[in-house]
C-alpha cells in the first residue's frame, strides 16, 4: 500500500475566508469517493499557529504506485488540483504503508 499525503501552503493574500479556499476544501473532501482505487482518505485545515505550519492536508491510501498514477490524472483529482493551483503550493510524499 502507498500513503499519499500533500500538504498545501496557501499563496499570499489567500486565507479561508477566500471562497477559492472553500471551494479548493470541498473539493478535496470529495476526492476519495469521487476517484476509483482510493481505500481511504483523509483531509483537512491545519490548526497548528506555527510559521513552518502547512494550511491545508490530504491524504489517501492506494494499492500501488501503478495507483497513484491512475489517481493523479483522473479528471476529478485534476480538477481539484486545479482549484489549488490557483491559491495555493504544495508539497507531496508517498510512502509504503
């Protein structure tokens, strides 16, 4: 199994009281149902005040890297990533579970 994770990192002049920000949240929720061969997922706002802090989580477990591939170009998980391109960067990992 591969754990998916990325951690977001609003643009400046983008906070949660942006409605991209909202949007770029509930599409996210929505990403471990809406995309096939996902078993879990996990999401959320970060609530730790620390400068080094990330403002955003997802996470999602997947078979394989073979997964994680299909997942990554599935029209649904573009499209979220495209929300969050225009607000915010991230970075990513995927370990062996």
């Amino acid at each position: 199994m591969i754990r998916h994770v990325v951690l977001f990192r609003f643009k400046p002049g983008i906070d949660w009281n942006n409605p991209r920000a909202l949007e770029a949240e509930q599409s996210t929720a929505k990403v471990g149902s809406a995309v096939p061969g996902v078993h879990a997922w996990r999401c959320g706002r970060n609530v730790s005040p620390r400068a080094v802090a990330y403002d955003f989580y997802a996470e999602g477990l997947l078979d394989d890297m073979e997964a994680v591939d299909r997942y990554l170009v599935h029209p649904f998980h573009q499209e979220s990533a495209d929300i969050w391109r225009e607000i915010a960067d991230w970075v990513i990992v995927d370990v062996e579970d």
